[in-house]
C-alpha cells in the first residue's frame, strides 16, 4: 500500500490578517498535538483576561466547540 503525503502547515499558510493580528508575545511554531499543524505559542506569560485580535470569524457558544 502507499501512503499519501503528510502536508504540513508553514507559516505561508496562514492569511496576512492574521499575523497582523498576533501579540507582541505570541508566535506561530509547530504545533505540540499536532506536527503537522502550527500552534500559537506565548513568549511569555499572558495575564488572564487579555484580549487581542481583531477577531475574524463566527462567535461559537462554549457547547458549540
């Protein structure tokens, strides 16, 4: 059997506005779950309640997600 490639996620993927709209102290690296993905990572703490953005998107409800 031959198995199909793995695509994996780099950062020419990910839509300009949203590297616009990464903190200061947030990166995009290989995700930890998931290799093949890329996952936000902190450089440093982020104090809870912090908000960023914009947010581009449909709001889900927490039973949605």
């Amino acid at each position: 059997t031959t198995e199909s490639p793995v695509t994996v996620e780099t950062l020419d993927d990910v839509p300009e506005h949203v590297l616009r709209g990464l903190p200061e102290d947030v990166r995009l690296f290989p995700s930890a779950v998931d290799k093949t993905r890329l996952g936000v990572w902190a450089t440093k703490s982020i104090l809870k309640g912090k908000k960023f953005g914009p947010f581009v998107g449909d709001k889900k409800k927490r039973s949605q997600v």
